[in-house]
C-alpha cells in the first residue's frame, strides 16, 4: 500500500503466484487446483482485512481504484471493497491453482513425492 509503486504492484503478484504454484505443485502431489483455490481466498481474507482497517490511506494512495469505488454500492465503498476483494480473491485463487496444475505438470513424481525434473532424489 504504501512501498509498490501501482504500476509494479502486478509483476510483484505474478512472482507471488508463480512462487505459490510452485511450491503446491512441489508439495501436493494431488489437489494442486484446491490448494490454489483455497490460498487465494485465504490470502483475499488478510488482504481484505488490510484494506479495510486502513481505508483512509488505502483511498489516499490509490486514486483510481477509489474512484471505481464510487461506482459501486452507492453509499457503501467498503462493502463494495469487501466484495470486489473478495472476488479478485477468487480469480486469483483459480490462477494460482491452475498455475500449479501447470507446474505439476513439469514436475515429475517419484515414490508419490514430487520432485522437479533433473532433481535427485
């Protein structure tokens, strides 16, 4: 909120989602897709929580959102925050446990443990 600049603050989520898959795929060696799924809506629980104990800086540092804000319930821009938090909660879930599928894939499994290719085990 206060550190990443906007126009970072995506490539600092994909590393976050590409590490996260990783580490599902590297340690489940099924229900990599839930997992995903699961940790996203985890995540948008804290992150929900962050922005709105700190709404008054979150709206002072985000200016565009804000004024998606004012779109939204009429009356009601945490609630709206809430949901729409909520929701980015939920497709990142889906991205992070397709992400893992994916890299489930390029890993192989070996003794019903995964390993990355070319790792001894």
């Amino acid at each position: 909120m206060y550190f990443i600049p906007l126009n970072i603050e995506p490539i600092c989520w994909l590393a976050i989602f590409v590490f996260s898959a990783y580490m599902i795929a590297r340690e489940c060696a099924s229900g990599r897709f839930l997992n995903g799924l699961a940790l996203g809506l985890v995540n948008c629980l804290w992150i929900n929580a962050a922005h709105l104990l700190l709404f008054g800086q979150y709206l002072a540092h985000h200016t565009q959102e804000t004024a998606m804000l004012a779109q939204g319930i009429p009356h009601h821009p945490r609630m709206t925050m809430a949901l729409g938090g909520t929701v980015i909660g939920l497709a990142s879930g889906v991205a992070i446990g397709l992400l893992a599928l994916l890299a489930g894939k390029l890993m192989k499994t070996t003794n019903g443990s995964t390993k990355a290719m070319g790792q001894s085990a």
